[in-house]
C-alpha cells in the first residue's frame, strides 16, 4: 500500500504592506487572499511566512542617504534593492491580511529580522548564513511536497521556491496565487523561467486536487 505523500502550502507574506494601501504593494496582491482562503483545506499543513524588520533594517532605503528608492547597492556583500520602509515589527503593515483565513494556518514563519540582512526566501537569508527553521518544520512534519503562493512573485515566492528545491521537496508554485513587483518589465516574467528551469512545476489552482 502506498503511504499518503504529506503535502504542505507555503503562504508567503501575505501582510497588509503587500497589498494595496501598503507602504509597498504588490500591484493586484489583494487578488491572491480569495485563492489562499480557497486552498487552505486540501493540505495536510499551511504555514504562512511573514517579513518581520527592525525599524532601522538595513534593506530600506531611508537608511542609506543618497541611495534612491529601489535602486540595487550592495548590503553587506551581496547586491540589495532599496525598499521603502514596510513590515515593520509590531505594526498593522506587518499583519496578515484581514481577509486571509488565518484560521487555517498550523504555523508562521517569521524572516527579515536580523537588520543587516534581507531575506526574500521563507527558508533562508539572502546570503544563506541562517535558517528561519522552516526546514526543519517541515522535515518534522514529515512533508514530501511543498505548494508555494503568495508575493511577490519576482522576490520571496521565487526564492522561497528555489530553496524548497535546493532542500529536497517536491515544489509546485500555484501561479494565479501570486503577483509580482516587477520593478523592471521583465523581472516576472524571468522568474517564472527561473523557477521552470530549476524544476519546480508551475499550475494553476484549479489544478490542486
């Protein structure tokens, strides 16, 4: 008899910031909450990842005089876009959204905490110097596959899922669940190619059964 593969759904950072009105939203993100609400139940977990700064986090572009609003500069060796300040600890901007079913959610995963490093990726910082612990969760789990949604498609979803793969899960990206930034024209849809080439599958959310 074959064992009942463990299935988890990876919400990622579907904070009041990332939508609209918030201090840096993702153009269309609040479309993505309907397909969060709809899924949660046909997985065996839901772990929601939330950005979680310092006020004085070194991502942000206030910090840095002279450097403009989402220009690239290097961050402590590794190459840093300039955000405006959002999900800031203890705000309502760093809040899941009110309209997400949090009901559903088993466990959250906070990242971005340490101020002199981002982290884009629920698993890891962006130079990979320390987990989040969700590894580890979902090992403890015992999870086989990993459905990856939420925003930003070009950022946290792409590097979320490219690290799901590198730490050996089955990862599936539910493409209409996410939206992107898309500072450049192509950044979205490079990271859809990204993620293709990496073997994650890319479906629809019609097509979770």
């Amino acid at each position: 008899m074959n064992k009942k593969r463990i299935r988890a759904l990876l919400l990622i950072d579907l904070q009041n910031d990332f939508v609209d009105g918030g201090a840096l939203a993702v153009p269309q993100g609040r479309e993505v909450i309907a397909v969060a609400n709809r899924l949660m139940k046909q997985f065996d977990f839901v772990i929601a990842t939330l950005d979680s700064h310092p006020s004085d986090h070194k991502s942000f572009a206030s910090q840095h005089p002279g450097v403009k609003l989402y220009e690239t500069f290097e961050l402590d060796g590794l190459p840093q876009t300039a955000w405006p300040e959002h999900c800031i600890q203890g705000t309502f901007g760093a809040a899941l959204v009110d309209e997400l079913d949090q009901s559903g959610i088993h466990f959250r995963v906070y990242k971005g905490t340490d101020r002199f490093i981002d982290s884009y990726s629920g698993f890891y910082d962006n130079g990979h110097r320390k987990s989040t612990g969700l590894t580890r969760l979902l090992r403890d789990l015992q999870v086989d596959e990993v459905f990856v949604m939420g925003l930003a498609t070009d950022y946290c979803v792409l590097y979320s899922a490219l690290d799901s793969v590198r730490e050996g899960f089955q990862t599936t990206v539910i493409t209409d669940g996410c939206r992107g930034v898309g500072i450049h024209a192509d950044d979205i849809p490079k990271a859809w190619n990204r993620m293709s080439e990496n073997g994650i599958a890319l479906v629809i959310s019609g097509q979770v059964e």
